[in-house]
C-alpha cells in the first residue's frame, strides 16, 4: 500500500515534530533527547502536582501525545512504530515531569509496554521517585484470555486520572481512581481489513467479502472472521459481545473509535446502528466517533464503554486542553424541526390523474434507469466521482414511488411534478438541471401543446443555465440532437440520434463542463459520457414503446 512518509527510520520524529508545530501556543514540548529518547510534556508543566505519564509505539495517533496537555497527559513517551518505548526513554520522562506528588504510570496490557514501564518504576523508586503504574487490559475480544489486551478505553483511564490529578489530588488517591476506572471498561473491535505499516510489504489476511471481529491495535489477528454483512448486523454481534459485560441498570459512556481508515460517512452510520440498538438505552455519554487510538490506517472501529458515576461523569465532561479528546456529549432524542411550507408550483396542488400510455412510459424510463445504476456507476468512476448511476436511479425511485400522486392524465402539470420530484430528490448537479428541463418544459406545454417543442424549450434553459453545449462532452451531447430530430415526429430517428450523440462523448478528450472538465485526456479517451449514455437508454426505451 502507498503511504506518504520520507524514511522509515524518521517518520516517527517527523510525525511528533509536525504535532509540536501544529499544537498551537508552544503548550507541548519534547525533552532534547530526541530522536533515540522520544517524550512529548506539557511545556507549562511545574511539577507542583502528580503527574500522569502514558505512551507506548507510534502508529496509534493521536495517542499517545495528542493527549498530552492540561487536565490529560503531562507526558507521553514513544517507541517507534509498533514498538514499546524503551526502558530508558520512561525512565527520562518519570525524571523530566516528577515532583514531590509523584507520577502515575498508565499502561496498556502489552507485554514489551509492561515490562519497560515496569523495570523504569522500579528503577525511579530506587532514585527517591514516588511512582505508581496502572495496567488497563480493557479488551474482551479473547474470552477467558489472562492477559486482556489494553485498547481504547485506557483513554477513559487517561482522562478521569487527568482530571483528579488537574484538581491537586495526591498519588494514592489518583491511582486509586485509575484502578477502579480500568477495572469498569470494556471494549471490542471490527475491521474490514488489517492495517500496512510504511515501508513494509503488506498483505491482507482477509478475503475480499471477510471482517475480523475483535482483532488487535496492531493488527494481530482477532476472535474470528465474519462474512461482510450490514452494519446494523455487525453492531448487533458486538453489542451480544459487549453486553454481558456491562453491569445490568447502570449508565455507561461509550467511545466509539475510529481505528484509522474508515470515512466519517461511515463512522456516524456506525454510532446510528450503536445507539439504535439495544446498548443505546445503557448510554448517557457519547465520546465520538473520532479517531483517537487507532492502528495506522486500519479500516475498522472499535467500541469501549465505562460504568459511570457521578465522579466518573464530572471527570469525563471536564474540559481540556489537548485537541485530540472529543468533547462527551449526552445521549439525546433527534430534534425535528418542522420545514416551511412551500407556496404551489406551475402544476398547482395537482390532482392525481390516470393515463395507462403515459403510465406505462414513465414505469419503463424509470426502472431503465434504475437498472443501469452500477454501469453508469462505472463509466463515471473513469471520468468523475462514480455516482452518476446511484444519482440517477435515485431519481428514478422517487418518480416511481409518487406514480400514483402524478397528474397523468395532464402532461404540462406532469411535466412539472416531475421536476418537483427530482429538485428534492435526485442530487448533484444532475437533479438541479433535469428539474430546470422538466419545469421550463412544463412552462412551455402549458403555453402550448407540443411536447417535441416543449421539450425543446426545456433543453434551451438547461444549457443556458448549466453552461453546457453540444460538444462538451455531456449529456446535452445525446440529448440536444434526439429532441431536434424528435421535432420531426420521428421517434426512431430520436433514439439513434442520442446513441450516435452519446458515442461520439468516446472521442471527445477534453471535456468543458461537468467533473470531467478537471479529467486529463489519457482519461477520457474512449470513456463514454456517463450522462449521455443514460440519455440514449432513455431514448431506446421511448422507441420501444412508441
């Protein structure tokens, strides 16, 4: 896989070097000891308090230091990718940060973690440090496993610690809050792929239509592999999964966790499915969807939840100063705001109206349309953004779902309904153009009852306002010369002209409207108008039946 980083040896002090210089206000730090000793701290940082110390391998940011900052981290220690930090990369920062309240340690249950935070407390109690360490192994992925794994919700620990340690507590009752924290969380995980390391080959265990349930935050692998299913289903196996878990009557928040790859589109279907299934009415607090551990650019999430109280509450809602914690929100019930009523259009409150022909027509064009979605898909995925298909058919659905509510009986006011549906229904530029022919067709019509020079007038306002001529490789291309030889009453004639127009857009290379204006040549080139082609097929359908 491709990925943009300079040397492998220094993508790690690049990365942390670049978060310095974004933080903002010079709040962070890093101890001069870089590269071989990687610690991120608080740059206001006065010892007069204790200090709480995480870190761990890169490859999970914006952990560890992305949480560094005021009511959080005051230092976060890195080892390279995927590799625990060393023991005297700790050891520098329980030095660099600890004052006479001590430090907390909080580590993820790894082992290289485990062992080199460990042998640095040892080793800083043996110079005069007070230090503490808590493991948090929140992962319940491996039933009956001694060693859960430590994942996302060590940030619940991160930030209740952070909070209690902001307020000026002392280093027994700070631990004594991380303990209980970390012995209340759960979490799972799903991806749909493993994730690459840079500069490593990478290969993918999982099939094409594969998911893993419960794999690690290093890409280890998880439980078990399941077919590709919807969301809701596969929110449903986690939430089995994760219930049982979960202490019965008690209030919960959830940090649902973007492990690195999967778009925010998806991320907020996946809180939808979350908080409409049967876990939603355990949750108060909702930290997320965001990416706040994740595993390099792994196409997965992951869910962690902690038993709430009120100390746990008032520590989870405190604001902070690092930019990488997502504010806690309260679940809430969807607002609705009623829309503004809409004054009647050309077609009035039209009454719907039966005509079997024109019935008949609309049906065809329409479920034409509809079943040429992923081929449209396709030829605009070579020359756009590879939804001229799904823009399409969703128009086509909509008609077909207001048949019955159209004035078939009237053609103006049925030209006009049309462009009523497809306005609200059908987006992109697409549905804005068709609802200007369909409208200026029905101005027409109603004036006069000519459909070929109706229609006519509908394509002179589509390309006045879309800018679009015959040319320029669009759907005006298939379009303008079907309705010029439509004005002769030849149907035939019609349908041949648009499929001659739709492939001529084949030798067309260089497009002057639409996305495909910013597609270079060599792309174009014997790639079909997406558009076009969706024209003609409209145009066979109407010879067909003519």
């Amino acid at each position: 896989m491709k990925h943009f980083f300079n040397r492998r040896e220094t993508i790690v002090t690049e990365a942390l070097d670049g978060l310095l210089l974004t933080s903002g206000n010079g709040r962070l730090a890093r101890l001069d000891s870089f590269p071989d000793i990687k610690v991120i701290l608080r740059a206001d940082w006065d010892k007069s308090k204790v200090a709480i110390i995480s870190g761990g391998g890169a490859g999970h940011e914006p952990s560890h230091a992305g949480f560094v900052g005021k009511g959080m981290l005051t230092a976060a220690v890195s080892g390279e990718i995927f590799a625990s930090p060393s023991v005297d990369a700790v050891l520098t920062a329980i030095r660099a940060v600890t004052g006479p309240k001590g430090a907390l340690l909080i580590v993820k249950n790894y082992t290289g973690d485990r062992l080199n935070f460990g042998l640095a407390a040892e080793k800083a109690r043996a110079e005069g440090f007070d230090v503490e360490m808590v493991i948090v192994a929140d992962d319940i992925a491996i039933p009956g496993i001694n060693q859960p794994r430590g994942v996302a919700g060590t940030l619940f620990v991160h930030k209740i610690v952070g909070y209690h340690a902001e307020r000026g507590e002392d280093l027994t009752t700070v631990t004594a809050q991380a303990r209980s924290a970390a012995g209340d969380i759960v979490s799972l995980g799903m991806s749909l792929s493993t994730c690459s390391v840079p500069g490593q080959a990478h290969e993918d265990r999982l099939g094409a239509d594969e998911g893993e349930l419960g794999l690690g935050i290093h890409g280890e692998p998880g439980l078990e592999r399941i077919a590709m299913q919807p969301v809701a289903d596969i929110v449903a196996t986690m939430v089995a999964r994760l219930s049982p878990a979960l202490r019965e009557g008690a209030s919960h928040a959830l940090l649902i966790n973007n492990l690195g790859a999967v778009p925010p589109l998806e991320m907020t279907v996946i809180a939808n499915a979350v908080l409409s299934s049967s876990l939603g009415r355990r949750i108060r607090l909702i930290i997320g969807p965001a990416p706040m551990m994740t595993a390099l650019n792994m196409n997965g999430f992951s869910l962690s939840l902690i038993r709430l109280d009120a100390a746990r509450e008032a520590a989870l809602t405190a604001t902070v100063e690092p930019h990488a914690w997502v504010p806690a929100v309260e679940l809430h019930e969807i607002q609705i705001i009623a829309a503004p009523k809409t004054s009647a259009g050309l077609n009035g409150a039209a009454v719907a109206g039966e005509n079997s022909r024109n019935r008949r027509l609309i049906t065809a064009l329409c479920e034409h349309l509809i079943s040429q979605e992923s081929e449209l898909n396709r030829l605009d995925g070579r020359v756009g953004d590879g939804d001229t298909g799904s823009t399409v058919a969703t128009g086509a659905r909509s008609v077909l779902a207001r048949l019955d509510m159209l004035p078939l009986d009237r053609p103006a006011a049925t030209l006009a309904s049309l462009g009523d549906i497809l306005r609200t229904s059908m987006g992109g530029s697409s549905g804005v153009l068709l609802s200007i022919f369909f409208t200026a067709a029905a101005k027409a019509m109603a004036d006069k009852a000519d459909i070929s020079a109706a229609l006519l007038a509908g394509l002179d306002r589509m390309t006045f306002y879309g800018g679009a001529s015959v040319g320029d490789r669009t759907m005006v291309d298939a379009l303008s010369p079907a309705l010029q030889a439509l004005a002769s009453g030849d149907v035939g004639a019609a349908a041949k002209a648009a499929a001659a127009g739709a492939e001529s857009t084949k030798t067309m290379t260089k497009a002057r409207a639409g996305r495909a204006s910013y597609v270079g040549e060599r792309d174009l080139a014997g790639v079909a108008d997406p558009g076009a082609v969706a024209v003609a097929g409209a145009f066979g359908v109407v010879a067909s039946l003519a």
